[in-house]
C-alpha cells in the first residue's frame, strides 16, 4: 500500500469515528442520566456517577409501560401486516405487466411520496367525522397503511423486477397453478428479504409515531408509548424530570432494538437488493 492511500484510507477513517462519535456521545450521556435517582439533579456530564434503576422503575410504573407497550404492538402489528399483503399484491402486476396502465399505477403510488400526510390531514379528519368513525386506538391503522403504501410498493417492485425470476413463475404455470396460486406460494415466500425491510422501515415510524396517535386518539388506556411519554413533561410548576424522561425513551426504545438485532442480516439484503431497479 502506498503512503498516499494510507493516508486516504486514515482520514476515511477518522471522518467515521468522528462521526460516530457525534451521534454515540448524546446516546452515552442520556443513559448515564437515566441511571441515576429521578432526585439526582447534578451535572449530566459526569458520565456513570451513580448507577441506579431507580428512574426506569418510575417510569415503568408512571407510563403503564405493559398497557402501552400492548397498544403499540397492536397498532404496529396490524398497520404492519395490512401494509405488507397490500404493497405485495399491488406491485406484482405492476413488475410483471409492461402496460401503460401499470406504469402510471407505479407513478401513481410514488407520487404518494412527494405528498406530506399533514397536508391533507384535516379532510381526513372531516372524512372520518362525517363517517360517524370512532376515534379508538384502531383510527391511526388507516393513516399508517395509507402512508405507508407509496415506500412500500416501490421496494416490492424493484425487488421484484430484480431479485423473483420469471422462469421460476412460467414452471409453475406450466404445472397448472393460477394467479393467486402462483403468487402466494412461488413469488410470496421469494419476497422474504424485502418484506423484513418493509417491516422494520415502516414498523419503526409508526411504533415512533406521535402526531397521528395524538389527532385520533382520544382515551389515555389506547395511549401507545409515544403518547404514554406525554406525562414526564413537566411546566413552571412541575419541572421535567430528565432521568425518568430518558429512562422512559431506553424502555421505548427497547423492543425495537431487539427486532432490529434478529432482522438486521434480511433487512440489509433487503434494501439492497430492492433498490437495484425502479
């Protein structure tokens, strides 16, 4: 290795670990506040002082954490499953058939992309009143499918048109299956990579999601967590207690770490593979 690709490859290599850096010091800082006593106000630069579970049994008890975590898995698991089975089913005609139809289907669903949902929220909501819709835990499930679609259908797509030959769907035709047949029992299991990556992108923002959970729901027992959370804001009066604040964000945080360490080899294949081809 010459010197100058030495020294190219070390600044590439510092220009990470300063990176990481920036992003790992406020991680370290907020959970060494979280395991301190919700009464130790002292300085949070002083890393690890004091070592207590204190503030997460706070706000494991303050935030009905097992009620919250139930309505998150729920809102999730639902809006999730919903979002698979449509994206799947409608970018299969879109990858196969080289129609006009199917490619303004395809823009169609991308133009969904470039439209914030906040944008049209408040006909949303006039929809949902006129309908005479209660505003339950189950009201954010059509918000989140709905926004969910456009991402969705244009990683099935790609995955499709790259990574599900078409040979192996002409075998099983010649073999006597249909259209549904063919496509639940050859094309569906082949989708596995990209469905992970469906469910971790979208099963993120709307486990985090907060401005939709706000608007439609209205009792605190279907509060999910980003709505539990509301109760460690404090005012003049009540200050915010940041330990228990942060302990409360870890615990949130927590499920969706643990996904992430059992998905994370299909989720990288993937959103590689799916963004070979539009």
């Amino acid at each position: 290795m010459t010197l100058r690709k030495w020294h190219s490859k070390g600044s590439v290599q510092l220009v990470v670990l300063f990176v990481m850096a920036l992003n790992l010091i406020p991680l370290i800082i907020a959970f060494s506040t979280s395991l301190r006593d919700p009464s130790n106000n002292t300085n949070p630069l002083a890393l690890f002082q004091e070592l207590s579970l204190a503030s997460y049994k706070s706000a494991f008890e303050r935030m009905h954490f097992p009620e919250a975590l139930w309505n998150s898995i729920v809102l999730t698991g639902v809006s999730v499953i919903f979002v698979v089975l449509f994206a799947a089913m409608a970018s299969y005609p879109m990858a196969r058939l080289k129609t006009k139809l199917s490619k303004f289907m395809y823009l169609f669903f991308l133009s969904g992309l470039v439209v914030p949902a906040q944008m049209v929220l408040i006909p949303i909501v006039q929809m949902i009143n006129a309908l005479h819709i209660p505003t339950n835990q189950y009201t954010p499930i059509f918000m989140f499918i709905t926004c969910s679609l456009p991402f969705s259908t244009f990683l099935y797509t790609g995955f499709i048109r790259s990574g599900v030959p078409e040979e192996v769907e002409e075998a099983a035709h010649i073999d006597g299956a249909g259209l549904f047949q063919r496509f639940w029992t050859v094309v569906f299991p082949l989708l596995i990579p990209v469905t992970v990556s469906v469910i971790i992108t979208q099963g993120v923002w709307i486990w985090n999601d907060y401005f939709f959970n706000m608007i439609f729901i209205s009792g605190a027992d279907d509060s999910p967590l980003p709505l539990a959370m509301l109760g460690f804001l404090g005012d003049q009066q009540n200050p915010t207690q940041w330990n228990v604040l942060f302990a409360a964000c870890f615990l949130c945080a927590l499920p969706l770490l643990l996904a992430f360490l059992f998905l994370q080899k299909y989720f990288i294949g993937g959103m590689t593979v799916g963004a070979v081809k539009g």
